[in-house]
C-alpha cells in the first residue's frame, strides 16, 4: 500500500481519538493548530495517552511522553510513525 495512505490513515486515526477525548467533532480539529488552544487540559492529556496505547497497542514510555509530542495532532502522528511505524491499517 502506498505509504501516503497509510499516513493520511493514521492521521485520520489520531484525529478520531483527539476528538473523541475532547469530545469535540472531528472535522472541527484542525491537525497542525495547538491542542491545548483546542481545549486539551492536562487531563484530557492522560485520556489521551490512555486512548492512544490502547488503539494502538503500544506503551509510551521517557522522553515520548514529553510534552512537545502532544503539541498537536501532527506531532502525535509523528511520534506514533516514527517511534512505531503504526500504520492506519
């Protein structure tokens, strides 16, 4: 499968989880604006984390759980693509 794909998948995936803790509609999250500027607070981040592992069936562990992954929905895509290589599938 073309690897844009599945990127735009996996993108869709965060997305979809973002918006599922912030209780919010997906297509109002906007994937490189702030998440904390989209209403996540500090415990909405460890829903986050939380809804993150379980979908993916990983554990974030050190530094990939600083802060600055969870800047925005962009950043958690990369940090699940590049420490991962989660797929959308």
């Amino acid at each position: 499968m073309n690897a844009r794909i599945d990127q735009d998948m996996l993108s869709a995936r965060v997305k979809a989880i973002i918006a599922g803790v912030l209780q919010m509609d997906v297509q109002d999250l906007v994937a490189e604006k702030s998440l904390k500027d989209q209403g996540l607070d500090s415990l909405c981040l460890l829903f986050l984390i939380d809804e993150l592992e379980a979908e993916f069936e990983i554990r974030l562990i050190g530094e990939e759980l600083e802060v600055e992954h969870f800047k925005s929905a962009n950043s958690i895509t990369s940090l699940l693509n590049d420490n991962y290589q989660v797929s959308g599938n």
